[in-house]
C-alpha cells in the first residue's frame, strides 16, 4: 500500500488558546494516534520541537556549513507528523480530517514516492 505523510503546521505560538484547549488536543491526538494503530495504518509519528531549535546543513563550495534556524523563513512549520500506510488518497485525507480535528492544526496531506517492491 502507498505511504502518505500527514503533517501538521502552526506558527511557532502555540495554537491553543488556553492550557486546558493544549491538554484536550494532545488528548484527541493520542485517542486517533490509538486508532490509526489499531487499524493498522500507522507507521510513525511525531511532534517537533519549535523551529528555532533548528539547525539546517547547508552545501557549499567549501564543504558544508550548519546554520541556525528552519532552512524556510516563514509564519508556520511542521509542528508534527505521521507517517501511514493507506490503500489510496480517499483514506488518508479521511484520517487527516480526524487527525485535524484532534490536534486542532491544519494538516498537510502528500504521498511518498513510490515505494521498492517487497
């Protein structure tokens, strides 16, 4: 079956409004993280730390240089992810929508490239 990556993306505020709003959503996400397991789509995830803890390995013409910072200057980032294993978009957009739901961010939904044969 094909890969999809979710990941989901916020400022590097914090996207709830209050502790309790933090401890819900986290809440949620686990329950869906429970079920994406038991349905046998998952096949990891995770959360980030902010974006300014960072470091980006850049490529030059004298070797490499290691900057500080998210390698893109912009307002949200990747915040956290999963990685599923899903017979077709249909289903990984479904699992976004809960995922969204749960986590209260907005997810981005992208398959990966396709996969060897096993």
């Amino acid at each position: 079956m094909p890969q999809y990556l979710l990941s989901v993306h916020h400022g590097d505020e914090s996207p709830y409004a209050t502790p309790e709003e933090r401890d819900q959503a986290f809440a949620d996400t686990g329950a869906v993280n429970a079920e994406m397991q038991a349905s046998g789509v998952w096949v990891f995830a995770g959360g980030l730390h902010p974006s300014t803890t960072a470091t980006v390995v850049r490529r030059t013409a004298d070797g490499l240089l290691h900057t500080d910072g998210p390698f893109l200057d912009a307002k949200e980032h990747i915040g956290g992810f999963w990685i599923l294993d899903v017979a077709d978009d249909d289903t990984a957009l479904a699992w976004a929508d809960r995922a969204a739901v749960a986590c209260r961010g907005d997810v981005e939904v992208r398959p990966f490239q396709g996969m060897p044969e096993e």
